[in-house]
C-alpha cells in the first residue's frame, strides 16, 4: 500500500490537525455549538504575485456534499487577488470544523500548480507549455496535480492516466534512454518514426551526445519534412549561455532550409526562463516548477458568529463581497451587507464573483470540464500581467 488517505479517510475527519478534534469535544461537552461565518483568504502570495489562480473546488464540492452548511465560492479557475475571501462557509461550527484542515489542503497545492502553471502560460503567451512533471511528485496526486496545471494553462500533460482523466491526449515523444539504447540520435529518431502512430509529431531530443546544432542538422537532414520539432533538455548548458545555443540551432537549421523545425526546451524552466528564451523557443516543457509550485498559503477564519461581525485581529469581521468589472477588471472587497449595485469607475456594473455555491442540498453552479476552466483561465489572463 501507498502512504496515502482514502477519501472516507478524509470524509470520516481523520485527516485533520488535533486541535480541531480537541475543539469539536470541548464545544460539545460545553454544549457551545454556534453558528458561524468562516472565509478562505490569503493575504499575501508566493514571490510576491499579484493574482492567483483558485483550484480545488471540484474536490471541495465532493468533500462537503451532504453536510448542513452553506457556501459561497470563487467558480474554480478563478483569478484572485490577496485579501480577497475565495469561499465563505457557514452552519454550525461542529458541522464543518473538523475539516478544515482537508478543505484548505485541497485548495492550498491545487491553487499552486495552477497559479504557477498560469504564469508561465502568460510569459509565453500562444506558445505551448507541456505539463512534464509528474516524475517529481507522488504517483498518487499526480492526476489532481496535472489537472490543475491544465486548467491552468498548460497546453497539454506527458502522462497517460492523468490525460484521460482531463479528456486530452498525452503529450511526449522520447527520453534520452531511447537514444541511448540505440547508441545514436539519428537511428533512434528514425526508429520512432517507424514504429510510432503517424499522428504523434516526430521531435527529436538532441542533446544525448554531441553539440546540439550538429545533432539539430543530423535528424532534419534525416528526417526531413517529416520532422516537426527538436527539443533541447539542457536551459543549463556546461557552456553556460543556452540562448546562444539557442540561437545557433535556429541559425543552422534555417540556413540550410529548416524554417518549418520547432524548438523545444525542457529541464529548469519557469516563467522567468521563458521571457528569457521566447526570442528562439516555440514551445517549452515545465516540469518540477509547475508540480512543486509553491502552495496558496490559504487561511479558514471566523468572522461571523450567531449573525454578529466577530473576528481575531488582524482580520477584518463580517461577511464580504468580492465584486470584479467585467470591463477593466478592477476588484473590491465590500461589506455582504451592501446589496447595492455597484459602478466601476470605467462606468460599467461590478459582478459578483463570491457566489452562492451549496445552499445544504443542492450545488448551484455546476461542474465545468477541464477545458472549460482552462479556457476562462486564460480569458482572465489576458486582463492580468506578470
């Protein structure tokens, strides 16, 4: 067996911190039980981020579904910005108490990877971004980890089971170990080209042996037409300057008339690499940046009890709105208690994005497929920088 929890693990509050469990016994033997607010918030993002991308909400929505609770939530693709509520619970505490530690988890990582995904889809704008780093985490959470790169922006995802899953195909052509077995570059390319499904695009990885505009030159001239693109997995080259080898493949091959070849890059990358190496680069392989992203440092806090604004310090008590224009983007985060319409200072009308989600026994807005989520990522996108 994995070291891993099932989800009736989950869903029966075993996966949580004790205090919650000390808490829960001590409300109930004092018969303390109150009806709550709590919101989800983060107040400040990894590296400095202005904008993160909400993930999680579909495994949220599985893990509540039944409890006696209300929710309002953020849809899942959501950008959102720090000091803004992306889920709001209330019911009596003992009702949902025990599972913040799992709720924040879910959304925590999740939110990560698709944050990060999104960032590097935003430095290379319509170049594609290939989810490659499932080899970096635990096999487990792999399909929720590749999910949530997707919807975040990549393009595709390299392993099978977690591409199903999304209702993609998988992405990936061959490892160094291919042309190694083989012994030569040229005779592994060629072998693929043989045994390999015509639909899969011919790229060949270049940097097994010798320099790579020479390797670069070997498989076009071998290949030919036939030849889609060559990936390079080396952004830390021994010679220390990768966009000059960059620049040297591009050079060689359209000189000797290569122009239709596409350059890929994999090993090392992140967003800022990808601003650095747009000029010669046509699609990119992330890999560890992505999966091990740094998680959204979400927090559950109270702000509400029996209908009263009441909150620790350092948060601001009673229920919120977020509202965003849909015009220019602009957000604001206004008391629950403000039902008025609100204008932009562009002039059109702010919406709410802090929706009612579960009312205790129905969800009100439903799942979306991946695809769809990607594709409200990336319109969010393009009203966001860097």
């Amino acid at each position: 067996m994995f070291f891993t929890a099932s989800f009736e693990d989950i869903r029966n509050g075993k996966i949580t911190d004790l205090y919650f469990v000390n808490t829960l016994q001590i409300i109930k033997k004092k018969n303390l039980d109150k009806y709550v607010k709590a919101e989800i918030m983060v107040k400040r993002l990894p590296d400095g981020a202005k904008w993160g991308v909400l993930s999680g909400v579909e495994e949220v929505r599985r893990l509540i579904e039944g409890l006696n609770i209300k929710v309002r939530s953020m849809k899942e693709g959501t950008i959102f910005k720090p000091f803004q509520p992306v889920m709001e619970i209330e019911g009596m505490y003992t009702e949902f108490g025990i599972y913040e530690t799992a709720i924040l988890g879910l959304l925590c990582q999740s939110s990560g990877v698709a944050t990060k995904a999104a960032r590097c889809k935003k430095a290379a704008g319509q170049k594609p971004i290939i989810s490659f780093g499932a080899r970096r985490i635990h096999p487990v959470i792999a399909p929720m980890v590749e999910r949530s790169a997707f919807i975040g922006g990549c393009d595709g995802v390299s392993v099978v089971f977690d591409a199903e899953m999304i209702g993609e195909e998988p992405m990936g052509t061959m490892p160094h170990a291919l042309i190694l077995i083989f012994g030569d570059t040229v005779e592994a390319i060629l072998a693929f080209d043989e045994v390999i499904d015509k639909k899969i695009k011919r790229i060949a990885l270049i940097d097994t042996f010798v320099d790579e505009k020479i390797e670069a030159i070997r498989v076009a001239n071998a290949l030919g037409d036939k030849l889609f693109g060559i990936r390079l997995d080396t952004p830390s080259s021994r010679r220390g300057d990768f966009l000059k080898i960059l620049e040297e493949v591009r050079w060689e091959l359209d000189i000797r008339g290569f122009k239709h070849v596409k350059i890929y890059v994999s090993g090392g990358i992140d967003e800022y690499k990808i601003l650095e190496l747009n000029k010669f680069v046509d699609a990119y392989g992330v890999g560890t940046s992505i999966t091990n992203a740094r998680v959204i440092d979400f927090a559950m806090d109270i702000v509400e009890i029996e209908g009263k604004p009441y909150a620790k310090r350092g948060k601001l008590s009673g229920s919120k709105r977020v509202i965003r224009c849909p015009v220019c983007y602009e957000d604001k985060v206004i008391p629950f208690s403000k039902p008025d319409l609100e204008k932009c200072v562009c002039g059109a009308n702010m919406e709410d994005i802090l929706l009612p989600f579960y009312d205790g026994k129905h969800f009100l807005f439903e799942s979306d497929p991946p695809q769809k989520i990607r594709n409200y990522v990336l319109e969010q996108l393009s009203h966001f920088d860097l």
